[in-house]
C-alpha cells in the first residue's frame, strides 16, 4: 500500500484525521522514550498517524529508540512520517531519506527550495521505488515564514510576480507530493494553496494549540490533516484531548 | 574562544583552510565509525575544521558515535561543524541547535530561508550565550539550487527585484553569522556574495571535486574556506589528497 493508501485507511477506521507530532520536551533519552511510548498507547484511538521530529531522533537514535516507536505505531495500525525538512544537495538528501524510509518511517517532509535537479529528485524517486511518500513544506506557522514563504517571486512560468508558497504548491503538483504542509495559523493561505491543489495534494496543516491556529478555519480552507503536537503532548489528560481535537476536526469535516 | 576566533587560530596553525566533509558512504555503525576516526588521524594535519553531516549522524546516534569524533577532532585542535541545515520553526530549531552544542559541536549550518522571528533568533540568541556559531546557506553548490537560491525575489527593503541569494547574503551580514556557505561551482556569485559581507562574514565554498567546483576560481572570488567531501573520503590516500588540496588552496589565497 502507498503512503496516501496507509494514511487514508487509518483515517477512515480511527474516524480522525488528527496526526500527533510526538514533540516532548528534552530529557533524558529512557524518559522520552517511555513517555513516548505511553502517549502513543494512550493517544492511538483518535490519531490518524504518527510524525517524528528531531526532537526524538537526536536523543533516541534512529536504530534503538526511533525504531521501536515506529514499530509501536505500526503495531497500533499508525503510519508515521518523519518530519526531517530535507533541503540539501541530491546525494545527501536520498542518503537521509534512505535513513529514515529503511527504519520504516512511511513519509518524510522534504523543503521543495532546493529545487528538483539535484535537489529532491532523488528523494521521489526512492519514495517511488519503496512506495512511501515525500511531503512538501508550503507554508509554515510561524511569523517568520513571511520572510521566505510569504515573499513575492518572480515566477519563472509565467513571469510574473507570484507568492512563494503558491509556487510551491505547483512544485507539489507537478512533482506529484504526497501532502503539502500549509500553517494552520495561516486559514487565507491554506485556501488559495487549495485552490491549487484541489483533491490531488492532501494538505497538512500544524500550529493548532501553542501557536494559535484555529481547527475550524484550517478545515473550511481545505486543509484535510490536523498536526498537533504540545497541546496534546503537554496536556495533562493527553487522550482526553486528543479526542476532543479529534471530535472538533470531524465535526468540521462533516460540516 | 568564539567559533570564528577558533577556525581562524586552526587554519593559521595548520596553515589550511581546507575544511574536510566527513561523509562516508552508508555502511555498518561501527565501520563507519572506524572508518571515520581513521581519515580524521590520517587527513588531520591538512585540515582546519571537519564538517560532519547526517550522512554520520543518522547512523552512528549523537551521544556515542559522533561525541567521539567530535573530541577526537578538538584533541586535534579542530573544530566541528554540523551541517544540520536548520529550517524549522524557532522552538524546534533551538532544540536541534542545542542538541548539537551540547555534544560539542563549534558551529551548525542553517537555512535563512526560514526567517528570523520565530525563525532562526533562538537559535542565534542560543549561539550568542553559548559562544558557538552559525553559518548560514547563501547559494548551495547543485545545479537545481537556481530554482530557490537563484529564484529572482521582491526585495522587501528596497522594493526591487533582487536574487534571493543576495538577501540571504544582506540577513548573513545584519543577523551577524559566523559564515556565509556559497557554492564552490558558483564562483560568479561568490564574487557578488563577497561585494556584500566583505571581510565581515567569511565565505564557506563545498562543490569542489566530486560537483566540479574549481578551487582557484572561487579563491580568487572570495572564499576563505573550501570545503572538501568525497574527493578526499573517497580517495585511496585520502592524506596525500588533503595535503594536495591543501597545497593548491594555499597557494591560491598567497596569490
């Protein structure tokens, strides 16, 4: 099954199209393990999948920790991506990805600023060969975005000054992405990024909770996935709020 | 010492500013941990500094393998940088950043493309407090780094159209990095990146050998430091290629 397939099916039978991003504040490795593992067992019923940051994988390693994580989510019918932000030269970005797709991580999230020759071809074409899924940055959540996503381009198709993001968001068409992560805190955008992609490019959108973003607006724009990440993982009933997430984000979708 | 003072202090003690990419191609954990201690002990005299990229750290994990190289290169009197290529949002970009100065690393790579608020001021406030440093991506050395680093922007302060790599090249100047990384096949824009940071923000060029960046041509443009990876780690005597690279780098910043 590819990755949109795996993503798709554990939506349809959890009934959510929450993803959890597994961001928990530095400890010590045993400690974020654990508390990794029992935040995915607690939270699994009302997550559609798992997303991994660096903030697990340098502490935990890719072969002991991270595996075992992934494994756990497998095992909870979870696919996971790992949102490793490739932006480096062809060689290196296939030989992260290589990393990553072989501990089993279903997806990765890849910047598509470094272009596509030399750039992230290497990365769509080893997804192809294994059947995972490369996830495109649009836009992100934070202010600073404005600087690189929000900035106006010469577009090179058309000659014409164009948004970055929406450019990106051809890139993620016609390099047929598996998802195009837009900032929830960002509701306009998700909506002119839509209207590119329509149904062809899921969108993905995280900043719901500690940056802000709001579930409902996001949805309405078009953003099909849900990231969140300290609003459950800091909460102190993490299920209950996964679930009541969970509940807002079908509500929305059934709207 | 700052990360700059100790760059310069090794590359005047070692007569090189010859900086050594230690990416090796995948293969067991503890192979290429063998294999990378023993071109550091070999190349060590030639060099000023050791990059290391996930090429390594996915592998070997951050507290056993690369702590290793990284006090095996300052027993050498080499500093280390990471080339994490940073673009993330603030939180998480201050996590990974800490994460790689707390194992030791001098210095980290980042990509400006993100911004600064909430973007990359946590991670230069971290470096400022922690005495470390950041270089920051200003044209990377392949060929699809046009579509982004190339990419004709709107310059926001001026109103004009500017390429994107001489914005980053005015942020590298006002952020204060310790670096500005141009590509090594570009040596034309390593010539216009030089015009803005002048003295005060070094050059880093890679693309040399295996991308087919010559040494010369981006000396003469302005970089203080080339960046050597697979010429050197793929070569059969990895030691008489660094001194010869070495040599030839020299040679040209005598000229």
């Amino acid at each position: 099954m590819s990755f949109r397939a795996k993503i798709d099916h554990a939506a349809k039978e959890k009934f959510s199209n929450l993803i959890l991003a597994l961001d928990l504040p530095p400890s010590e490795p045993h400690q974020l393990l654990s508390r990794s593992i029992n935040l995915l067992e607690e939270v699994h019923p009302y997550i559609c999948a798992v997303k991994i940051n660096r903030h697990l994988v340098l502490p935990l390693g890719l072969s002991t920790g991270i595996k075992r994580i992934v494994n756990l989510a497998h095992d909870l019918g979870l696919p996971t991506i790992m949102d490793c932000k490739i932006n480096d030269i062809g060689n290196t970005n296939r030989v992260i990805a290589e990393f990553y797709y072989n501990v089993g991580f279903d997806s990765v999230i890849a910047n598509p600023f470094v272009g596509w020759n030399e750039g992230l071809q290497p990365v769509f074409e080893l997804a192809k060969r294994k059947r995972r899924g490369v996830i495109l940055l649009v836009y992100m959540s934070h202010k600073g975005a404005l600087e690189g996503y929000g900035q106006e381009i010469m577009n090179p198709k058309t000659g014409e000054l164009t948004s970055q993001y929406l450019v990106f968001a051809e890139k993620a068409l016609s390099w047929n992405a598996d998802g195009a992560v837009v900032g929830a805190t960002f509701p306009g955008k998700i909506e002119e990024v839509y209207a590119v992609l329509k149904e062809h490019v899921p969108i993905y959108s995280p900043g719901v909770g500690a940056q802000g973003g709001n579930i409902e607006a996001a949805i309405m724009a078009g953003t099909r996935y849900l990231i969140v990440g300290r609003a459950i993982t800091l909460a102190e009933e993490p299920a209950r709020t996964a679930k009541l997430l969970r509940d807002i984000i079908q509500r929305c979708a059934d709207k």
